[in-house]
C-alpha cells in the first residue's frame, strides 16, 4: 500500500488488530486492557460489592494493601471461620450477594431513607425470622422480627457509609434474572422457597430483566448515591460465571449469554459518563484466548491463574497516585479478620439452586 494513502485505522497501536492485540500476544500477553480514567488518592477507599466475583476484587486489594473500605467489620477479635459464617468482610457490609440491578436500587433506596425500613418483607422460618433481602446473611433465623429489622438497620447504615465515605463503588453485575413480589414489586435476593420463605405462584412472580430496566435502576441508584456523594466514582464490571440455572425456559447456556451480553451492554453504555468506568473482568476470562483454560472442570468456578491475571490487569490500570487525603493509614486494624479470610471459597447464594438438579 503506497505511504501516502492514510486512513482512520493506519496509526493505530498494536492492541487495536485482533492479531498482534490477541492472537500473537496470547492469553499471558495481552497489555492495555484497561486504564482507569481517574487519578486516584493514594488513600482513595474501595467499597466493593454485587455477584461472587466481587469478593475476589475486595481480597486482592486486601492483599496488596490497597485501602479496600469496610464499615460493617466483624465484631472484636472475632475468629476468621466465625466472621465468615455470619458474612463479615465478604462484601464492604453485610448484604450478601446483590445479583440484579433492581436488590441494589432497593438498598440504595432504603440506606438514604427513601423506602420505609420495614417495608421490605420478613420471612417466618421456624420459630425465628430470615430477611427477604439478606436470607442467609446469618447461619440461623433471627430470633424475631424486630431482631432482623434491627440487623437490616445496622447494615443499611453501613451501607450507606460505603458510598457516602469512599471515592470509589465498585460494581460487579451477575443476573438478570430475578424474583419479585407480584403487588408490591419488591425485588427478591432469591427466589422464595429456595433457601427461606415459602414459594407462593400467585404472589412471587419470576422476572428476567431487560436492558432499559436494568440501566434505569442502577441510573437511579447512581443518582441516589451521588445525591449524598457527589464526587462519587462507579466502577462497573460484570461476572463470568454462569447462571446455576435459570426459570426463563431457554437452555442455561442461552440464558447465560443473554444475561452476561445484556449487562455488559448495560455496564459499557454507563461507562460513557466520566464518573463511570468498566473493568473487563468478563472479557478476560471468558474471551476466546483463554479457550475456557480459566474455568474448573464444572466450566463455572474461576480457577486461581485466571483470578490473578484478572487482578493483574487491575492493578496495572489502576491509578492510585494522586496525593492522599486522609493521611491515615492505608488499612484499619478491623481489617486483620477479613485479611485473613482472603484465601476462602467464596459465598455465592445462587448456587443454591443445584440443589433442586434431581438429574
């Protein structure tokens, strides 16, 4: 091709071609996958939550000292296995798993006082009560209502804290679908029945949500954040792991690809906004390159080399080199607890529903 013919495409660095970007480089070389736009604090605090794959963000910034923020820490000196079981240090407070963009405006909504306390369901279980937000939040039913309403309160707040008192929320997108309440609309950590509560055909009703209602709830949750931060930076990314199952009545595999393309759509579009960003965490382990090299054996789990090369590429376009704010120390001694879980399997509600595979 004679020099003088230019296009918009003739100066484009290698990792623009699929060849040299991909191909040549191979799954240990890729380089560039992403750069934060933001220049960060040194201090900036993280506050980390969503699908299972979350948990394995908030660890490795545990691990590399990096100030991952947690306002709901376990009590005391209270032992790593206990903390655990009563989810402490799994996500920035103890929400549990948030897998639909419709559990996160709801706790948005509720931490800034915009939904009643109370207004969201609590289930008989026993003699005791489970949260219909937080089912498994604790390995037994609380003891009352008003025992789990005053659990619900104390994460809320911490909650609310995690947006209020970080310079970044990271977000990591699992499902689309979910279950609600067919009068009310409230949105479901799980679908009744499964693990607490008592399925009912008439009241919960199964949703699969689409992009315009995925991207106007968590707009509105974004929004209700900055309301009370408004420097507040969102970093979005979206889970490679696959449904368990799914109540759509397509194939799993069908379902898993309109979820997972449905929310990177959702996450990439967000990420227009300046105060947005996306994290290709997806990408990474599920991209043609890794030749499904990166999945257990039940093509599901993420084994440890693909979670390090995922949090490789984030750290090297993380940008944390803006003179601190605090002046503190990077870690709370809180943090020893949840730095010494960082190397436990991670909670992951959903898979719950293997338990009803009777094939």
């Amino acid at each position: 091709m004679p020099d003088a013919v230019k296009t918009p495409y003739s100066d484009l660095p290698p990792r623009a071609f699929w060849r040299t970007g991909v191909a040549d480089a191979g799954i240990f070389g890729l380089s560039g996958l992403w750069q934060s736009k933001w220049v960060l604090p040194a201090d900036a605090r993280f506050s980390t939550y969503g699908s299972c794959f979350a948990q394995h963000i908030s660890r490795a910034m545990v691990a590399r000292k990096v100030n991952w923020f947690c306002p709901e820490p376990a009590p005391g000196r209270t032992p790593a296995k206990l903390a655990e079981a009563y989810n402490y240090g799994v996500f920035s407070s103890r929400t549990g798993n948030i897998y639909t963009a419709a559990q996160l405006l709801i706790l948005t909504r509720l931490a800034v006082g915009d939904l009643a306390m109370d207004a969201p369901e609590f289930w008989p279980d026993g003699t005791g009560f489970r949260c219909s937000l937080r089912p498994v939040i604790e390995p037994v039913p609380f003891a009352n209502a008003q025992d789990a309403l005053l659990s619900r309160a104390s994460t809320l707040r911490a909650f609310r804290r995690s947006f209020a008192e970080a310079e970044v929320f990271i977000f990591t997108l699992g499902l689309t679908e979910g279950w609600e309440h067919a009068a009310s609309g409230q949105p479901y950590a799980l679908c009744p029945g499964t693990v607490a509560g008592q399925f009912d055909a008439d009241q919960h009703v199964f949703r699969n949500y689409a992009y315009p209602e995925i991207r106007a709830d968590l707009e509105r949750a974004f929004a209700l954040m900055r309301a009370v931060n408004p420097t507040l930076k969102i970093l979005l990314t979206v889970s490679p792991v696959p449904l368990t199952a799914t109540a759509s009545g397509d194939h799993v595999l069908v379902a898993t690809t309109y979820s997972k393309s449905t929310l990177r759509a959702v996450a990439g579009d967000l990420a227009r906004d300046p105060d947005i960003d996306y994290f290709p965490s997806y990408e990474i382990i599920t991209g043609a390159p890794t030749r499904s090299a990166f999945y257990e054996p039940n093509l599901r789990s993420v084994v440890k080399a693909g979670v390090d090369v995922v949090m490789g590429h984030f750290f090297a376009g993380l940008n944390i080199s803006g003179p601190p704010v605090r002046g503190a120390a990077i870690r709370d001694a809180e943090a020893d607890v949840e730095r010494d879980m960082a190397a436990e399997d991670l909670i992951c509600e959903e898979m719950v529903l293997e338990r009803f595979n009777e094939n």
